[in-house]
C-alpha cells in the first residue's frame, strides 16, 4: 500500500465501511481463536495494523495491544484510533521489538504483498520471533491462484458529513502476482482531489503456506471460509529443541 498520500487512510476506512467490515466482531473471532490454544493470552502484536481499527478492537476486549505498520499515514491514524497502543514503523520481514507476545496477528490479507515464498517465509520467521514459545499466529492469506478472476474492473462510493470518497479499479495477473490499480477521487466542501495507488500481492496456494508454516516449526491448521472467505490460519509455536 502507498505511504505517499495522506488522505488514503480516510478513503480506506470509509469505503471499508460502507461495506460493512466489522471490525469488532473479526477482532472477537480472531481471540476465539487464540484463547482456544492459549487461553491465558493477554498480549497481541497486529502486523500490518493499517489504521489500528483491529487494533482499536483488541484493546478493547482487553488486551495489551502494540502494532506494526509499514505507511506511514496509516501509523499517524492508528496512533489517534488507539493512543495507548505503540505503532511502531517498520517492514513485517525485517521489525524487531524487544518484547515478545502471546499473539501475532496478521489480517486483512496484508501477507499478500509478500509475493514470493521467499518473502513469505521471512515474514512468517519475523512474527515467529516475536512469540512465546506455545504463542498463536493467526494470518489471514489473499487469494489463491485458481480463486483469482483476471481482468475484473470495480467502481464503489460513499460518503459521511463532510467527505465524499470514489474508487474504480481494474486487476490483472502478472506471473504469480495479482495487480489492482485503484484511483481514488475524494472530495470536502471546500476542495477535491484525486490519487492513485497500485498494489501487487502474490498468488499462493493453502499447501504453499502450510509448508511454510510447518518449514518454521508451527503446529497448523487451515480454516475456511475464515474471517471473510480467503481462509484462515491459526499456528502455534511448538518450543525450541533442546
């Protein structure tokens, strides 16, 4: 996602909205789900948080909540969504915290835009670290190869007091990568303006996570439809040998 343009996160959000996204009731079964193989979770780190609304909802249910984020808009957003929770800057293949968790999370297909198994892995080995031995990873994957339909084109608009948001977009396959070019037009009643971002997020299979789950040393499992019919999976970090 661009970390380019300041208004994306008001687009993002509002459009997700008008969808119906409910984040609060993902949130809720995304801790069902860690409370089952960890019930004495207390602490979750959201890889990828974008503007903190999942982590927003964490908090709320109780949790110790941090975040990590790659644009920097989205980080300015979720820092006022979540004041308490520390956003920090940084690339899921490559942040180090100095804190592990009970819980890493992954959502809203963000592990997509690592487009290689190579990048994949890496990512999955950075959240590994920051969990305790016996701690949850809960990824939430973009398409499958066979689930992609090429060439599709897409318009969707809104609006709430004071902002009106439009987005069209078109998506193509390049290799093993899936391209959506979005152009965003926003408008407020003293200006309008427009951007556009491109996205390119990697087509893998369920076997080609589940191997490099289990290459990592996790116990996992595949779940589907999961939160919003791309599947789920919830890993869990077996402890180191000895």
């Amino acid at each position: 996602m661009s970390d380019n343009y300041e208004h994306s996160p008001a687009a993002y959000d509002l459009l997700h909205a008008a969808r119906g996204k409910d984040y609060r009731r993902e949130a809720e079964r995304v801790v069902a789900r860690i409370r089952r193989h960890r019930p004495e979770a207390r602490s979750i780190l959201d890889v990828a948080c974008g503007t903190g609304l999942h982590l927003a909802a964490f908090a709320e249910l109780g949790f110790e909540v941090e975040g990590v984020e790659l644009s920097v808009p989205m980080i300015d957003a979720a820092g006022k969504r979540a004041p308490r929770a520390p956003v920090h800057e940084g690339d899921m293949r490559a942040f180090r915290l100095e804190r592990r968790f009970d819980a890493v999370v992954c959502l809203f297909s963000a592990i997509g835009y690592m487009t290689t198994p190579e990048d994949l892995s890496t990512a999955l080995a950075t959240m590994r670290d920051h969990l305790v031995d016996g701690g949850v990873l809960v990824v939430e994957p973009w398409f499958e190869p066979d689930d992609w339909h090429d060439g599709a084109v897409f318009a969707e608009g809104t609006e709430e007091e004071g902002l009106a948001v439009a987005r069209v977009s078109r998506s193509w396959r390049e290799g093993n990568e899936s391209v959506i070019e979005m152009r965003v037009s926003m408008a407020r009643p003293d200006r309008t303006w427009s951007f556009v971002e491109v996205h390119r997020m990697g087509l893998m299979t369920t076997a080609e996570h589940l191997v490099a789950f289990r290459d990592l040393g996790f116990a996992v499992e595949h779940e589907h439809p999961g939160l919003s019919g791309r599947g789920l999976f919830v890993a869990v970090k077996r402890p180191a040998a000895t």
